[in-house]
C-alpha cells in the first residue's frame, strides 16, 4: 500500500468515526435548527425558547422505540407544564408522512416540529447517535444532558433527572 493510499484509509476511518457518535453534546450550546418548521409550516425557532428548561427529542415514523418514547415524553410534558417545554423533532422526508406518524400518536402536549433529513440540516448539524435522542437544553441554551434510545422506564429516568435539574 502507497503513502497516499494508506493516508486516504486512514482519513476515511476517522471520517466515519466521527459520524457514529453525536455532534452536540452535554455542555455545548443547543444549535437552532436551521429550515425546520412548525405544524402550520411557520419557522420554528429553538431560541424563542430561551429561559426555559427544554426537551427535544429527535425521531421518524421508522422508528419503532419512538412510537413508545413520544407517548411518554407527551405524559411529562403535562406533569413538567410551565416548567419544561417538550419538542418533538420529525426527520421524516415526507412531512405528511411525520405528521399522520404524530396524530397516530396523539401528540397533544409536545411542541411538533418538521425538519426532513433531506432538506434541513437539523440532523446533520445534531448528528441524533440514535433515533429516538432527546437532549435536555437548561434556560441558557445549554445542553445539560443526552439521552440516546429509549427503552420502558426511561420516562421516570428522565422524570427524575428532571427534577434535580429544575428548580
């Protein structure tokens, strides 16, 4: 193998490296989410949520734990009312797709938000390591924790975080 060749190996590695695990991570600021859109296809902005605690969890109608994880993150949304605002970031291309998958749900308390892969560089910029991943943003727009997957019992995991975090 020549100087080049191995370099070329050795670039593509770390490249893909670096792609299996999330770009935003806890103690970074919460980037916006730049082309992402609101049920009635109004820009959504994450920092018209500043000075509130927030949870934002990213997923798609593929993804079978977050047919279970929005139900239950939809829960705290009620009980954490007026203290801790829960968005629902879509990744589906098709937006009708994402929004039949979240009123199949019933989604009622969580903010719905629209942000296709193909269109929007919310994922990309997020790089999700697993779908559904729900980042907990302190009132600064400061993430404060990652929660990749979700798996029965995680909703009183993150309840609990919860409440150590808000005051």
């Amino acid at each position: 193998m020549t100087l080049r060749a191995a370099a070329l190996a050795l670039i593509c590695v770390v490249a893909a490296a670096g792609t299996s695990s999330a770009e935003v991570k806890s103690g970074q600021r919460a980037p916006e989410l730049d082309g992402a859109k609101d049920g009635a296809g109004k820009a959504f902005k994450l920092k018209a949520h500043r000075g509130k605690w927030v949870v934002m969890t990213f997923g798609g109608s593929w993804c079978k734990p977050c047919k279970k994880e929005l139900p239950a993150w939809d829960k705290l949304a009620v009980k954490w009312s007026g203290k801790v605002t829960f968005i629902a970031v879509n990744l589906d291309n098709d937006k009708a797709k994402g929004k039949k998958f979240m009123d199949g749900l019933k989604i009622k308390k969580m903010i719905r938000v629209y942000a296709p892969e193909e269109s929007t560089p919310a994922a990309d910029v997020y790089s999700p390591p697993k779908q559904p991943s729900s980042y907990v943003i302190d009132p600064k727009g400061i993430v404060r924790e990652l929660h990749e997957g979700y798996e029965s019992g995680d909703e009183r995991t993150m309840d609990r975080l919860l409440g150590s975090l808000v005051k």
